[in-house]
C-alpha cells in the first residue's frame, strides 16, 4: 500500500468530496446534533412528572387529613372547594369501597379532556412529535385513561393498592389528547375511606412543547443561516480555485501564452496568495521557456558559424595543391574545432547550472579566503598573462551561503574578463567589503571600459566584444553570462560600473547576502 504524502492525513471521508459539500458537512453537523438535543426533551419531562408527583402526594394526604374527622356536609363542601381551586377531580369512597361523594357531581368539573378529532393540525402535530419523540427516546408505555364502568374502589388499581397497604399511591394515565393525568389515592381517617385525586397536567405537555418548539426554531433558523454562510464561504473558496485550477490546466496543456491567470488582488488571504503565487510561478515559467528557446536559437547559430567554416575548409582542402594554403586551410580546422568544443563545453556548462544550484546545499565559505586563493593559483600558473592582482580583503574573512565550486568560476569569469580588457602589465583590482549585511566583490581593470547603454548586454549569452589581438574565436560569450547566473542562484546580483576612482576601465560588482557564521 501506497504511504500517504508527507502533511497529509491517512483517512479523510470527505476526500472524494468537492469543497462545498465538506464545509456544508463540517458546518452544520454541529447543528444537527444539537437538533437531536429535541429527544432528550423527555428527561425534562420526567423531571417536571417527578415535581408534579410530589405535589400531588403532598395534596393528597393534606386534603385525606382536612377531610378526617369533618362531617360528611363540610366534606362535601372541601372536594367541591378543593376541585375548583386546583382543577382537580377528587372522589371519595367508603370502607367497603363504594364511592359516595364526586366533586365533578357536586359541582360543575373544573377542567374537560380534549375531545379526539376536534383538535387542530397544530395540536395533531404537536401530538405527532409527542409520540415520535417518546419512541426515540424510548420512554415507558404509559396505560390509557379510561374511567372504569363501574363506580367502586376496586375498579383503580392505585386505589385497592392504598387500601390494602394503608398507603398513598400514585399512577400516572394518558389522556385522549395526550397529555398526562395523575391519579393519587390516599387513605382517610382510619375507618378504611380512600380519597382518590385526579389532576390533568396539561402544562406539563405544553412546557415541554415549548421547550421543544423553541429548540427546534433555534435550531432550524441556525441551520438556514449556516447554510447559506457555509455556500458564501464555499463559493468565496471554491470558484477561485477553480478559475485558478482551469488556468493551471491550461498551463499544463501548453497553452501558457493564451492563460492570464487571475493575482486576485483585491484579496489579502491564502486564496489571494494562492493566486499571486500561481501568476507569478507562471511568468516564471513564460521566461524560463522564453530563455530556453532563444538560448536553443543562439546555440545553433553560434555552432553554425565554425561548422560554416570548418566544412568550407575541409571541401577547399581536395582541391588546394598549395602546401603553405592546405596549412593555412589546416590551422583553419583546427581552431574551428577548438572553437566548437569550447563552445559545447561552455553551453554544456551554462544549461546546467540552474539545476545543479537548486539541488546544491549552501555552506558558508570565507570569500575573502577563496579570492586569495584564486589570485595566487592564476598568478602561479601565468594566468593573468603579466597583469598583477592587487587585492583589497578586510581584516578576519567574510563569510557568504554558497557552493564554493561555483563561486570560484565567478571569481575566475570576472578575472579572465579584466585580462582581456586590460593592458599588458596594467594591474588589476580585486576588492571585497562587507556593509548592512551584503558582502560585494568588485573587479576593476584599465581596459577601454563598458558605456553606460552596454553594460546590459555584456551579459547576454554569446555575447562578445574583444580588442582585435584576442583573436577571433577566443571566447564563447558565455563567461559574464554564467558569472551572473551563479551570482542570482545565490540570493545576490552581478552588474557593470564604471571604476570608483574615475580612471578609465570597467568595473564588475557582485553582491551576495552576509552569512552570519559563529565564532
């Protein structure tokens, strides 16, 4: 099995998804799980039930011990007072079981159960989550009420429970509509008579409604707003990426003079860097594949010019009888074949050295310390051709980021440019200086200098204007060409002056970054 890249996660559910669904996903799963918070609302309820229980046993006994010992007129007149006040229905029944007093019969009843069917779809519906909530939930089936045929105590379980215990019950039923009813028996004065409580908690159910239907507005009104925020951000997100995925494609299918890709300026965040990023990856590209092709162009026409010439050379050499000519005809060859073999050697050279800079690790190096070694191998070996070097070094090393093999090829580019531009036995100038973290070698000699409108092109590539004793031939105007290319892979810059002193020559200044090394 393939190991997964470096920074990327192992298992990702949504990476066959575009951006939009996994930000609509991630954005409102929050939310619906908070939505499920709606079917735990029957803990509320179980804690409201449990209240009610309470009251309700308190009530019961309260009311069982006002209605002990008081004539059977006041008792009549408490069930009817008690009912009114607290919209309960209470009956009483006596010893052997038989009810003898109804508060519902002594007076007109203080509430009415919900006829089925009459109810509007509002309550349907509220009566429809009711019964969906309790199945998820999974709450205990409740028995249904249902007012017994017969009128006798044995007809209620909680009744003939607290009969023969001598102990308040209580036992919850579902109305019709519904809602919960509590029924509360409790034992009165100590000749065997039950009192029996009936109490329809209808603020229990709507409590709880409301709770509900606050909670799911909450949540419904959160949802369309993080849907449409998480669409804003998606589409804020998504249709850049992909004008910049369509510019990049066609990027990719060679068609890179036809793209413009978006910069996105107008946006300060990673998208928008995203973008510049790409734009300016992709101009890079244009140059690179704009310097290739003339680079392509220049080789074949600077190869063409000594193959032009050795061909004509060897096609005279059959037909000349001339000694002195056919050598003439032979040194020919021979310096056009030198020539091509510098020439190869130095764009072999030339069209490497991007890559290699850009693979090589940088050390730090003491440039002071390499151009002082330069120097002294040129002028043991005569390289210099008579010109001394004079060198101008600060006190202790400076130190710059680099490959030292390289860096040697821009001091020894630069040296051999003043040999050629210098007069015999005129010095040399090397100089290196350290200033606000930038480290600049110059090399100056007492040539006829560069003019101002030339020091461009100098280094353009095959690029060469040499005095007339050089020879034609002599040099592949590839030399500054490098020397500047090593110098920018560096982090640094390679350009003409005119000398610092105001004598007549060129200047050539590099500046590469200050290396910062620990003593």
């Amino acid at each position: 099995m393939a190991e997964a890249p470096a920074g990327i996660l192992r298992f990702s559910p949504g990476r066959r998804l575009s951006l939009t669904p996994r930000l609509l996903i991630i954005n409102l799963l929050p939310l619906l799980l908070l939505g499920g918070g709606v079917f735990y609302l029957d803990s509320y309820r179980k804690q409201l039930l449990n209240e009610r229980y309470k009251l309700a046993r308190v009530e019961a006994q309260i009311t069982a011990e006002a209605l002990a010992g008081a004539s059977r007129e006041r008792q009549e007149a408490l069930l009817i007072q008690i009912g009114k006040e607290q919209k309960m229905r209470l009956r009483m029944f006596d010893a052997e079981g038989n009810l003898w007093a109804d508060s519902f019969e002594l007076a007109e009843p203080s509430f009415a159960f919900d006829t089925p069917g009459d109810e509007t779809w509002q309550e349907n519906l509220a009566r429809w989550l009711d019964r969906a909530v309790d199945t998820i939930a999974g709450a205990p089936s409740v028995p249904d009420y249902v007012e017994p045929e017969e009128k006798i105590a044995d007809a209620w379980p909680e009744l003939r429970r607290a009969r023969e215990e001598n102990l308040t019950r209580i036992q919850l039923r579902d109305a019709s509509d519904g809602t919960p009813v509590i029924n509360t028996a409790a034992p009165v004065g100590l000749r065997g008579a039950t009192l029996l409580t009936t109490r329809n908690a209808v603020d229990i159910t709507q409590e709880v409604r409301e709770a509900r239907t606050t909670l799911i507005s909450a949540v419904l009104l959160a949802l369309v707003m993080s849907t449409m925020l998480s669409l804003y951000m998606a589409r804020t997100i998504v249709t850049p990426l992909r004008m910049l995925a369509s510019a990049t494609n066609r990027v990719r299918q060679g068609r890179e003079r036809e793209v413009d890709v978006p910069r996105l300026p107008g946006r300060r965040d990673e998208i928008g860097q995203l973008a510049r990023a790409i734009a300016d990856m992709t101009d890079t590209l244009r140059q690179r594949i704009d310097a290739v092709e003339h680079f392509a162009a220049d080789v074949a026409h600077e190869i063409k010019n000594p193959l032009a010439s050795l061909r004509s050379a060897l096609e005279s050499l059959g037909t000349v009888e001339d000694k002195d000519l056919r050598q003439q005809l032979n040194a020919i060859a021979a310096h056009d074949v030198r020539r091509i073999d510098r020439l190869v050697s130095e764009i072999s050279e030339a069209s490497r050295i991007d890559a290699e800079l850009s693979r090589a690790t940088f050390e730090p190096i003491d440039l002071a310390a390499l151009a002082s070694n330069i120097v002294g191998r040129r002028e043991t070996r005569d390289e210099n051709d008579g010109r001394p070097v004079a060198m101008s070094l600060p006190n202790g090393g400076v130190h710059v980021l680099g490959v030292p093999v390289r860096l040697e090829r821009v001091i020894d580019n630069l040296l051999d440019n003043a040999v050629s531009f210098s007069p015999k036995a005129a010095p040399i100038e090397l100089s290196i200086e350290q200033a606000d973290g930038l480290v600049t070698l110059a090399v100056s000699d007492h040539g006829p200098g560069i003019p101002p409108e030339a020091r461009e092109k100098v280094f353009r590539r095959f690029h060469s204007d040499r005095p007339e004793d050089e020879g034609f031939g002599q040099h592949s105007g590839l030399g500054l060409a490098i020397a500047r290319t090593i110098a920018e892979g560096h982090g640094g810059t390679l350009i003409a002056e005119s000398r610092a002193d105001g004598d007549e020559g060129a200047c050539l200044v590099m500046t590469l970054p200050e290396a910062r090394v620990r003593r």
